[in-house]
C-alpha cells in the first residue's frame, strides 16, 4: 500500500520515457505509473501498421516513418492531464517535435544501459516486433538528452524498484 510519504508531493505533470528498444519502457513504464498512480501508454501502440511492419521485416525506421508517430505520441500528451508513455525520442528533433506538438511541458527520462544489457533483454522478450538486429541502429541514432533539455538519465542496471525509486527521487527534487 502506498502511503503519502511515499508519493511524490504534487502532479509528475507529463513524462516520456525513452531510449534504445529494449531499453524497459514498457516496463519501467507499468511500474512507475503504480508507483505515481499516473496513467501509461506504451507509444509502441500508437505506431502505424506499416512501421511495425518494417521493423517486423528488420529495417530501421526512416525520420519520415517516424514523423507521423510522433506526432500521434505528442498528442496524446497534449490535453495536460498527467501521463507517462513510453517512446523512444531517440534524437534531439523528436523530443522537440513532442515538446512542441504537447503545446507545454514534457519531461524525458532517458532510459540507459550498455548495448550489452539491451541485446540480451531483448533475446528473451517474447512477442515484440522489434529483432535485435535493429538495435545497433538504434544505438546509431541515438542523441542522449543534452544539459539544456527537460530530461535527465536512469542507468536501466540497476533492478527496476531502483529505477523506479530513482525516478520518483529526481521527480521529486524537480519540485522543490
């Protein structure tokens, strides 16, 4: 049972979590929102038919692939109710693009590990269409979030009540 102690002091407001495939958004994602009683939405969902399709079919997505997911995934950020969706924003222009289409503030955590880690989280994950074959892909596009940006970084080592915690704890001093 959650006590107020143990919650953060006020709204999370709007959180995208992100990384490489096989990062643990959807995981991370799940325990955070029963962590903050805060919704999640696995942005994986929201990708066109056709994307998963490719990346089904091993080939990497293309920034025109992608523009039309963001924006779906930025939409559904935009009402301002307090949401965490998972997402991998993997370069700076897509955290803007979310940013702006949310029409206010969104919060990146980006979720971190070796290249190690992800591969073999993502050998033993059944039923996603992502293959390993993507992630050195992944790996290539990604654009960690700089110093000036809303976001700050979780090592995804660490067992997940830690990152969760970790998260809850950076969210938390935000407030202050």
């Amino acid at each position: 049972m959650s006590t107020a102690a143990s919650r953060p002091r006020s709204e999370p407001g709007r959180l995208v979590l992100m990384g490489v495939a096989g990062s643990g958004k959807s995981t991370v994602g799940a325990a955070l929102s029963a962590a903050l009683r805060v919704p999640y939405a696995d942005g994986d969902d929201l990708h066109p038919a056709e994307n998963i399709a490719k990346m089904s079919r091993g080939e990497p997505l293309t920034d025109d692939d992608r523009w039309p997911w963001l924006t779906l995934v930025a939409e559904a950020l935009a009402d301002g109710a307090p949401l965490i969706i998972g997402c991998s924003a993997l370069k700076r222009r897509y955290r803007d693009h979310i940013r702006a289409r949310a029409g206010g503030p969104v919060v990146f955590v980006h979720l971190a590990g070796s290249r190690a880690l992800i591969e073999g989280r993502m050998a033993v994950r059944p039923g996603h269409f992502m293959p390993t074959s993507l992630l050195d892909s992944q790996f290539a596009a990604l654009e960690p979030p700089a110093p000036d940006e809303a976001a700050f970084t979780v090592d995804i080592a660490a067992p997940l009540p830690v990152v969760v915690a970790q998260i809850v704890a950076e969210l938390e001093g935000r407030d202050r």
